[in-house]
C-alpha cells in the first residue's frame, strides 16, 4: 500500500471509546435508612438525591439512650426530604450519643454517600470527597470506596484513587464498580493485561452487558497481538510496535508525529498531556485488532492505533494530518473527560486535521447539500459503525459546524466548550460559551 493508510480522500480517521469509568445516569443504594423508636418496624418511602441516588427509608432496631432516638428520627425527616446537612448533624449527634448503634451508624453513613454524590456531580470535588472520606471511617461499605475513589480521581489523584479501590477490593473482591473502576485505571497506564483481568472477573462477578463483552474482546485481541511489541521513547510520545527491519520507517513516524504536536501547540496553544502513547501494528493487523471499517485511517481508544503498511517518505505529509487529527481526539478526550459529543470530537479533529483550517468547507458544504443538510441532532454517537459514504456525511457535517464556530466566536472559544463539557451536560454547556441554544445553531448550518 503506498500510502500510510486506506483513508477517505479527505484525510478522515475516525475515534472511538468505551468508557467505563463514571457512570452518569442514576443508580440506587442497596442500603437502608432505619428509625430507631419502640414502635413495629413499618416501611415508609424512599429519598433520592439530586444526582437520582434513592434510599430506602424504614424502622429498624430500638436504642436504649431515648435522646438518641429523637436526633436519629430528626436526621431521616430530614433525609427524606433531602436535606443533607441538617441530617447529617442531628445523626451524627446522635451516633455520638449512642455510639454502638449500628442502625444509626448506617444511616449516618448513606446520608453522606448520598450528600457526597450530590456534590460530585455538582462539581464540588473537594467537598464531595471530605463527605466520603467521612463515611468512608464509619464502616466498610463498597459504595462509599467507589466513590470516594471517583472524587480523588476527578481531582488528578489517580494514584490515591487507585490506593482506595485496590484496598477496598481486598475486603469485596467481586464489587462490578470497583473492578470496572481498576479496569478502566490499568487501561489508561495501558496496562492491558491487567485490565483484562479486571473485566473478567466482574463478568464472573455478574456483571453482563454487550458493551463488556465488546471491550473485553478488545482487549483480548490487542494483548494478544501486541504480545511481543516493544516501546520506543521519544519527547512527548511511547510507541508500542513490532520490531522494524528498517529502523527508518520508525524514524519516519517519530519526527512526523512531533512535528504533528507542535503544530497543535501553535494552532490551540495546547496538546494532550505527555506522553501520548501510539500503537504502530502491520496493516493486516490493525484491522483484525481494532475492527475498524476499511476507510479508518486511525483510531483513538485513549492511545492511538495507526498501521504503518508501505509507509514512505512520500507519505510523510499525509502521516501528519493523520497525527494530527488523532492528537486532537486525544486532548478533547482529556479535557472533555470523554463527555464530548461525536460532533466535536470529529469536527475539532479534522479542523487540526487540515493544513489551513477550514480548507474543506466547499467539499463538507457539497456532501451537505447533496444530502439535503444532515442534522448534527441525528448523528451517532461513534461514526465507526457507518458505511464510508454515511461516514462521510457525518464528518461533513461535524467539520461545518466546528468551522462555523471557530469562524464566529473564534477557536479559544470553542476550547473553552471543549472543556466546559467536562463540567456540565454539553448542550448547557454550548448555550453558555456561545449565547444561543445548540438546536438554534444546528437549524442555522442546514
């Protein structure tokens, strides 16, 4: 093959991921809260938290210090109507009371789980991991290590994160959270192996879905290949390949990908965090392992896979852009927390993509037209399941969006979206860097 790769004609990769990591829709404690009087114990409603967190609220044993009682049932009122504060302190006025109490002490505890998650999810990190660590001293519990984990690790404390869950995992060794959380942590330090290992024993553990099976054959398929590979070093990137016959090709790819690196720092005034990590397979290969369609010409998975078949010196500006494209997805991946919708991943992409920005306009605008104007409301998720032309049309409209930002509001703007995502469900995040809703913006573009 003699180019680098069997891209489109308009230079197009495409990016995917699986993130296990955080989970963004609501879930349910297991545990109960319990008032303690001398009444029959009777079921009564739940509570849920701002964040969907629901608790079961019901009587539970007697407490034989009676002022204790009256803090403790104040603190479930108060739960119950999810106020978290002043529950708090009345249950924990009255575990101090009554410190053997283990109903109390339970309650205590999933006030603070629920309180804590609130602020996780209100983006107050700090706060959210004080409240956990607190409930984190009360008693063993696999919820409150999850994410106590969660509120180090949104904070850049992935070793502490780390520390908490693989301590947790010695007392509940077939938590699903707790592994897929482990899981996700060895992948990112591309440990694979180890990863592997982490998924299978949470499907041994029950847990079961399609996305889980995917990733762990993933996984499996690039253990397996890249068993062999060794690392090469260089400023800002570790590349895993094969052993090379011509240590040139290699030579080839390292100074085109640092030069592709440099042309983003003048470009967004920013790369991805050092050290970008590249896997370099055979052609034959990178299909087999990634399960990319024919017309990928890279793929992003939180490290980059590119095959290098026929790779020349011709090749060189081309294997540029593909660098650049995929350096892009890895830093909005990274400042998104991987929040950023399928539009903006591809169009930022193929914006760095280009050698002049915005040189694709006219070739977008005539697929948009010849298609009648693809909404940006009714594409996927990941493009990499489109045959080449829907592909095509998906890039088409994501690229027109991106360029008609960077063209109003110029491209800091857009990165100040990009990272916005992190924080907050993308389309607030869109109204409030550009001052138009996303559905006004994407009915102007058709």
């Amino acid at each position: 093959m003699r180019a680098l790769v069997a891209g489109l004609a308009a230079g197009l990769a495409v990016a995917w991921s699986l993130g296990l990591l955080l989970p963004v829709s609501p879930w349910k404690l297991s545990r109960e809260f319990s008032d303690s009087s001398n009444t029959p114990p009777k079921p009564s409603g739940g509570v849920e938290s701002e964040s969907g967190v629901t608790t079961l609220l019901e009587d539970s044993q007697d407490s034989t210090v009676p002022e204790a009682v009256g803090y403790n049932n104040a603190g479930v009122a108060f739960a119950r109507r999810r106020q978290w504060p002043q529950s708090a302190e009345h249950l924990r006025h009255a575990l101090r009371l009554d410190p053997g109490n283990d109903s109390m002490r339970r309650n205590l505890q999933q006030v603070l789980l629920a309180w804590g998650v609130d602020e996780f999810h209100a983006g107050r990190l700090a706060a959210a991991a004080e409240l956990l660590r607190e409930a984190s001293e009360l008693q063993a519990d696999p919820e409150v290590e999850y994410w106590l984990g969660q509120a180090w690790l949104h904070q850049g404390e992935a070793a502490r994160a780390q520390a908490i869950w693989e301590k947790a995992l010695l007392q509940f060794s077939d938590h699903p959270r707790l592994l897929l959380a482990l899981a996700e942590l060895s992948e990112q330090r591309d440990d694979r192996p180890r990863a592997l290992d982490y998924l299978t024993r949470a499907r041994a553990a029950g847990l079961d879905s399609p996305e889980l099976r995917q990733k762990i054959e993933r996984l499996s398929r690039e253990v397996d290949a890249e068993w062999e590979y060794v690392t090469t070093r260089s400023a800002r990137f570790d590349f895993r390949h094969p052993a090379f016959d011509d240590a040139a090709v290699l030579d080839l790819v390292i100074s085109g990908f640092e030069d592709a690196y440099d042309s983003l720092l003048r470009r967004l005034g920013a790369g991805p965090a050092a050290p970008v990590r590249v896997v370099l397979y055979p052609s034959s290969d990178f299909y087999a392992v990634t399960r990319s369609p024919d017309w990928a010409g890279g793929v992003y998975t939180g490290r980059i896979q590119l095959p290098i078949g026929g790779l020349r010196d011709s090749d060189r500006g081309h294997l540029e852009r593909v660098a650049r494209h995929e350096l892009a997805h890895a830093l909005v991946t990274e400042w998104s927390r991987n929040r950023a919708p399928a539009w903006l991943q591809e169009g930022l992409a193929m914006w760095c993509e280009d050698d002049h920005p915005g040189e694709r306009w006219h070739w977008a605008e005539g697929l948009q037209t010849e298609q009648e104007g693809v909404s940006l409301h009714t594409l996927p998720q990941s493009f990499s399941a489109l045959e080449k032309h829907a592909a095509e049309v998906a890039y088409a409209a994501s690229y027109l969006a991106v360029v008609s930002l960077s063209e109003q509001y110029g491209m800091h703007r857009v990165l100040g979206f990009v990272r916005a995502t992190a924080e907050q469900p993308w389309r607030d995040a869109f109204s409030a860097a550009f001052g138009q809703s996303f559905d006004d913006f994407a009915a102007s573009l058709r």
